[in-house]
C-alpha cells in the first residue's frame, strides 16, 4: 500500500494538485500509524492538514485533525488529543456531516473513558442544549463498521482506526 501511495503522491505533486497531495498524504498517515510509526504518520497527517487548509477543504481538515487527536492521544497527549478532536467535531457539526460528528465523538469519548471520567464520556463534546443522542450515532458507526460481515478487530487500535474515513 505504502508504495502505491507513494507513486500517487509523487503524480499529484507533478501534476500540482494540493488536493491529491493531501489525500495521499493522509493516506501515508494511516499506513504509517498501522506499520506502528507514529513519527511518520504524524509528518503525513501534519503535511495533509497543512495542504488541506491551503485549499480550504474543510472536511478534510477536519478528518485530519481527527487523525492527528488519535496520533496525540496515543503518545499520551490528551490535552493535545482533546484540542484536536474538539476542532474536528466545530468542523464536522458546521458541516453537518452526521458520520464525521459520530467518528468524533466515539473518539472524544475513548479519550474521556481513558481520563476515567465516565460523566464525561457520555456526553462528550457536545454543545450545551444538544438534542442528538451520542448513543445513536455510535450506534450508526458501529452498524457501518459491521456492515463488513468479514471484519474482525486485533484490539481496539483497530477498531477505532477502522472507524475513521480513509480518503479516496
């Protein structure tokens, strides 16, 4: 997967389209953070966000910010983590992207659960007033990683990993 990546990478780049670049990049990021390189999935994710607000792709920025909060939290960087799945989730919510809001908060929520604040982990991230119901949409993410009746999960790295959107 890396090389192909790689190859796309290097198409894009030629033919000067930040777009591709930043999704190729992404895309880096996660075969990195799979083969366990956390450094180099984290100079992927940050070159994705850089390209991605040049161009002013919000959902992308979004889904980035959403890969760099996982990179941080697995470093042990919550308040980091936290910073970046709370921009994620402004972004998402302004969108309305319902997946990307669930993909958050399952996200915020594993990050409360890991600070053993459970108060928190139930409504994590939520505006004051918020009528969605948390549970539903983890609910839903959890209905489309399922949907693969061959999908098994190593450990929970994978499966939140899973849950997170690769770029096309």
């Amino acid at each position: 997967a890396r090389s192909l990546h790689e190859a796309s990478l290097d198409r894009y780049r030629t033919l000067g389209d930040p777009w591709g670049q930043a999704s190729c990049e992404n895309n880096l990021g996660v075969v990195a953070l799979l083969d366990g390189d956390l450094a180099e999935a984290l100079t992927h994710h940050q070159a994705s966000l850089a390209l991605r607000r040049q161009v002013g792709d919000a959902r992308g920025i979004a889904s980035s910010l959403c890969h760099l909060g996982h990179l941080a939290r697995l470093e042990g960087k919550r308040d980091e983590a936290g910073q970046c799945y709370r921009e994620s989730l402004e972004l998402r919510q302004l969108l309305g992207d319902r997946w990307g809001i669930a993909a958050v908060l399952v996200s915020l929520g594993v990050l409360a659960c890991e600070q053993h604040d459970l108060a928190q982990a139930r409504m994590a991230g939520l505006p004051a007033g918020q009528t969605l119901q948390p549970t539903a949409l983890v609910h839903e993410v959890y209905l489309r990683l399922t949907d693969k009746s061959d999908a098994t999960w190593e450990n929970r790295r994978h499966f939140f990993f899973a849950a997170q959107p690769i770029d096309a």
